[in-house]
C-alpha cells in the first residue's frame, strides 16, 4: 500500500511540475513573441530595434529547445524510476561487480554507470545548443576539437574527485550506523569549502587562461574600489571567455586568502572603466551584504533535512518499491537509495523555485543600491544594458515568468529601483 501510494504520489508531483513548467515556457513564449515589434517605450533611445528583436527570437528558440528539453527529460525519469530502469542497472551491475570486487565496488560502479548513461544522454542536446543555437545567434565561440578536450578533461577531473567523495559517503553510509547521515553532511560541507579553494587555483586553469589584468589605470581603479568597500582579494585576472563564447562576465570566487576577482576578456572589451567599477561595486555588495554566506547556509541547512530524510526512507521498502526498483536483501543499497532520492526529489521541490528566485532578486536590488552608493548609478545603468544587449537578454519578459524563475530583477525593474532613465 505505501509503495502505491509513493508511486502515485511521485507521478502527481511530476505531472504538476512538468504542466507548470510548460504553461510557464508557453506563457513567457507568447509574451516575448507579442512584443517582438517594437522596443519598450523606456528602452527606445537606448536599444536598437535590431537587437530588442534578436534577444526576442533568441528567447523563443531557447524556449522552445527547452520544452523538448523538458519532454525528454520526464521520459528519461519516468524510465529511470517507475519504468524499472534503474532496476534493471542496478541488477546487472550487480551480478557483474558484486561477486567479484565487492559490494563497495558494486556501489560506485552502479554511480558511475548511472553517470555516464546520463551524460550520453544528456550529449545530443548540449551538442545541438552549443553548435547550433549559441552558433545561430553568434555566441558561440567553441570548435569542436575544444569542445571534446574540455569534455575529457571534465570527465576526468569528475573522476578523480567524484569517485573519491562517492566512495567516502557510501563508507560512511555502511559504517556510521543510524547517524551516518549527519557524517556524510559534514563531509560534504568539508569537500564543498575545500572546492571554493582549489577550483579556482587548481581546476579552472585547466580550462581557461587567467591573467593579471594589464590594464593599469582600471587596476588601481578597482584596487581603490575594494580598499573603499574593505574587500581584499588574493589578485585581479582577465579571463579568455572570448575562446568559448561571446557572452560577458564578471565574478568572484575562493574563499578566504584564496579569493579572486575574474573579469571576462569579452566584458573588459566591452564597457568602460567606470562601467567595470559598477559592475564590480555590484559584486563587492553581494559580499558586503554577506548575501554568499547566507545563501551557503541556507544550502547547507537543506542539505542537512534532505540527508536526514534519506537516511530515514533507505530504511523503508516501500521507498525502493515505490519508485520502480527492489532493494538488494542482505546487501547494501546506499548506492541504489541515493540514485533513487537524487531522481524523486526535483519533482517534490519544485514548488520552492519562486522562493529562491525570489530571495536571489531581492539580493540582486541590495547589490545595487550598494553599488550605486561605491560607484556611479548611471555607470551600472549604462552597463546593465550593454550585458543585457550583448547576452540576448530579453526586455520584455512575462511578468509571471519573471516571478518563478529569474534570479536576477528584469532591466527595466533594475532601471526603476535605480530611479535612472536608461542611457
């Protein structure tokens, strides 16, 4: 009775997701399409019809891709669980692994299996939006000899720290008793602050160049902006974006010595040294504010309940049963109840989005009051602008759209809450 219920419980929720998720896709599509025609009147001195149109077809080709997308995916879910996929991986990889090497190599061999079903999956459409979306549009800077190192390197590099970390919890899992939850949350929050150190010093050098920025005066113009906003950073680097893609960027990573602030070269080519100032005065008000340390630990905090969750339902049957697969009787399924949780959980969170999405916009609006008091407010309007022209970003989004999902407040809202006209 509880694995039926599970079982039309998931269905209801995925039902509601992927519904929602349409009428939302079709509802931002419509309003996009119906404002193609002319720039909003606010935006009409600033923004050429050219490029309100181009950003209004890149919106509707995206959306569009992103329903098959979405289609795609609920079958691939829906086949993973309560079509017995998973069952039927986890099976053979059992019999293959388990008698030979052990149940802990039967476990991240089940992970690993799993994994790269779903990146060959997942391969035909990042092919098709890389080389043919993002190049229709011409953002697209990536050939294909990159794109095949850039997907071995990660690969491997997913290889040498997933296996590891996977292999650690599926210890702790085995052998931490009833509380292994809260050990493998501790665990992960050590690997997730030990990441902020070494990815930018140790893995994104392997994918892109990062050098000192040359440019002197707008050195010792932002050197003077973090010394007003008491931010320290261990060195300022422009980034070879432009190798990959046209769009521009700007951001902060590490933690503590290890901080850093990376300007995309596309960015730098493209705004002025008051322009850069604002947009980095805008970065520096997410630290100020302390909006990263309060979003971390609001991570962490949901990661802590989900953990504890898991460890209550990979004691229940009816969690295996209920979602399409069988647990293994006398054998370990630490490796099969994660898979399982990790593939149910989205549909039962979905309804959290506008939340998040929510929070992250009113974060955004602090930033910028932040940055208007460090730097010039008609700098970041200029610059807003220039990033939403040359990301295709659209101005004319729907409203409920906006709501759910964006992280960052459309233009014209950044616009008004800085009481600028755009220029």
């Amino acid at each position: 009775m509880q694995s039926l219920w599970l079982s039309s419980t998931f269905a209801a929720a995925l039902l509601l997701t992927v519904g929602l998720k349409f009428w939302l896709a079709t509802r931002q599509m419509r309003h996009v399409a119906a404002h193609r025609a002319a720039v909003p009147a606010a935006f009409a001195a600033s923004v050429p019809l050219a490029a309100h149109q181009k950003a209004a077809d890149y919106t509707l080709v995206r959306s569009r891709f992103g329903l098959i997308t979405l289609a795609f995916g609920t079958a691939v879910l829906l086949g993973w669980t309560l079509l017995g996929g998973l069952e039927a991986l986890n099976s053979f990889v059992r019999d293959v692994v388990q008698p030979r090497w052990g149940p802990l190599a039967y476990q991240l061999a089940l992970l690993t299996s799993f994994a790269l079903i779903g990146g060959l999956l997942d391969a035909p459409f990042e092919v098709y939006n890389t080389f043919r979306i993002e190049q229709r549009f011409g953002f697209n800077r990536t050939t294909w000899r990159l794109y095949l190192v850039d997907a071995v390197k990660a690969l491997t590099i997913g290889a040498l720290i997933g296996l590891p970390l996977a292999a650690l919890v599926l210890w702790i899992m085995g052998s931490a008793g009833a509380w292994w939850w809260l050990w493998a949350w501790l665990a992960w929050i050590g690997f997730q602050l030990l990441m902020l150190v070494i990815y930018p010093t140790v893995i994104a050098p392997l994918f892109n160049k990062f050098e000192p920025l040359p440019d002197e005066p707008l050195k010792e113009r932002v050197q003077a902006l973090m010394a007003r906003c008491g931010f320290a950073a261990k060195g300022l680097f422009v980034m070879d974006g432009s190798r990959r893609s046209a769009h521009a960027n700007a951001y902060f990573t590490g933690l503590g010595t290890a901080k850093r602030v990376v300007f995309f070269d596309t960015l730098l080519q493209r705004l002025t040294p008051g322009e850069v100032e604002a947009v980095l005065a805008h970065e520096l008000g997410h630290f100020k504010l302390r909006h990263v340390p309060k979003r971390m630990v609001v991570i962490f905090a949901m990661s802590l309940g989900a953990l504890a969750l898991l460890g209550w339902l990979s004691q229940q049957q009816w969690f295996y049963t209920g979602l399409g697969a069988t647990p293994n009787l006398g054998g370990p399924n630490d490796g099969l109840a994660l898979l399982l949780f990790m593939l149910a959980l989205p549909p039962f969170g979905f309804l959290l989005v506008p939340l998040a999405s929510r929070v992250s916009r009113r974060h955004e609006f602090e930033a910028d009051a932040y940055a208007c008091a460090q730097a010039s407010g008609r700098d970041l309007a200029n610059a807003l602008l220039k990033l939403h022209e040359d990301n295709a970003g659209t101005l004319t989004p729907d409203p409920l759209y906006v709501s759910f999902y964006y992280s960052h407040p459309p233009a014209s809202a950044r616009l008004a809450a800085l009481t600028m006209e755009p220029a």
